[in-house]
C-alpha cells in the first residue's frame, strides 16, 4: 500500500483523559487532533492573538522574546514561500526538523509526525471536499499538500492507523467521540504498542462504524491515516 503525504506535525503528547476506555487506550496519548494534541507552532498566536497570548506562549514554549519574533519571522517568510501550510502543517520532513531543531529542542517528548492517507482513498478525500473544483487559495494546507500526490518513502517509520475525519483545517479523530467503545462493541478492537490501530484492514473496518449516519458523531467522512514518526535529527 502506498500514502500519500498529508505533510508533518510537532506534536506534543497527552495524559489519556477520563473519558476515554482506560481498558484500550494507553496512559500517553499521541494524535494529529487538535481536540486531543497540541502542535506546535500555535499559529493563532501568531496572526490573530493577542500580546498577552503571545506572551503566554513564549512562556510556555520556555524561549526568550527576541527567539519569539525569529520564530514568527520564520513562519511567515516560509508561508510566503509555500513552505507552511496554514494551520501548522509543515510539506517536508525536513523543515519540521529544521522548526523543531531551531525552535523547540530543549522541550522534552514533543515528537515529529508524519500522516499519510493511503492513496486509494485519495479521490475519495478530494470529492468530499471539493477539492478540485476550488483555486490554489481556496484550498485548505491540507489539500494543497495532498494535491502534491508525493508519496511516503520510509513507510518502515508507520506507527499505524489514526481514525481521522477532516473538517476545514482541523483533524476530529475517533478518540474524540469515545468511538473505541463502539469498535470494542462490534468486533475485537485493540490498539498496538504505539497507541495506534495496527492495521489498515481493522483501520477500515472501524471506518465503516464511524461514518455510520445514526452513530451521531461530527459531520465528517472517517479516514484511515497511516501515522509515522521520525527522529527529530
């Protein structure tokens, strides 16, 4: 099976919360969800927050503020370039690892991942968000990267599969509708050593469950994205 890149993420690990089956789910959660995750760079911060919020991020990301400013500097000469997709998806491997090694190394456990969505589910993506009836600026980071089409070389770095649907920017996944109870319910669900459903298969069969119209969960069309992980150097 081959994925087509999705692009890259800084993500920062979370404590598993109550809501969620501590019988499946492992204690540290990792997910491209923002409902779940943080990513770095908050861009919000950037373009539309306030001087109190930024400085609350500057504290919180523990670099000085002239650091700041370069990091702002950074994100908008590399927007303009197409070389950030708005929210804080980063299109290469490489400039993840740049932000990070640049930016946020002394911060411990954030981690550099990658989502792909296996190609034959491509078109399928496209139609649901109309992606090829819309220009370039239309179009959401995510799209303008999987218009790419570049495929996931080192497929030897998949962690598994991460139930996602996408809505305008922003990824909901599974866990954020407490869905592992409903795949626990209807077949022998489980998550590997990563945290993350290990094959694309039972990936499938859970996606079948979630866009079922009479579960009640957000208004999305369930995909199976393939999870990579990378060493920050």
């Amino acid at each position: 099976m081959k994925f087509i890149s999705g692009g890259y993420y800084i993500v920062a690990p979370t404590m598993r919360q109550e809501y969620m089956y501590k019988e499946i789910i492992p204690e540290k959660v990792i997910s491209v969800s923002e409902c779940i995750c943080d990513i770095h760079p908050e861009i919000n911060v950037f373009w539309s927050g306030s001087k109190e919020n930024k400085l609350k991020y500057i504290k919180e990301v523990n670099i000085s503020e002239d650091k700041y400013k370069e990091m702002e500097k950074w994100i908008q000469d590399h927007f303009d370039l197409k070389e950030f997709e708005y929210p804080q998806i980063f299109p290469s491997l490489n400039l993840a690892k740049e932000f990070y090694c640049t930016f946020l190394n002394h911060i411990q456990d954030l981690r550099i991942i990658g989502f792909g969505l296996p190609s034959n589910y491509l078109e399928s993506f496209f139609d649901e968000e109309g992606t090829l009836n819309k220009t370039t600026e239309d179009r959401t980071g995510l799209e303008n990267i999987l218009m790419k089409k570049d495929f996931i070389d080192d497929v030897t770095s998949i962690k598994g599969f991460e139930i996602l649907g996408y809505e305008t920017n922003i990824f909901h996944s599974y866990l954020c509708n407490g869905l592992e109870k409903d795949f626990k319910n209807q077949f022998d669900f489980s998550l590997n050593e990563n945290g993350f459903v290990s094959s694309l298969e039972e990936a499938e069969k859970c996606c079948d469950i979630a866009n079922d119209e009479e579960l009640g969960t957000e208004d999305v069309f369930w995909l199976p994205w393939a999870i990579f992980e990378y060493e920050p150097y």
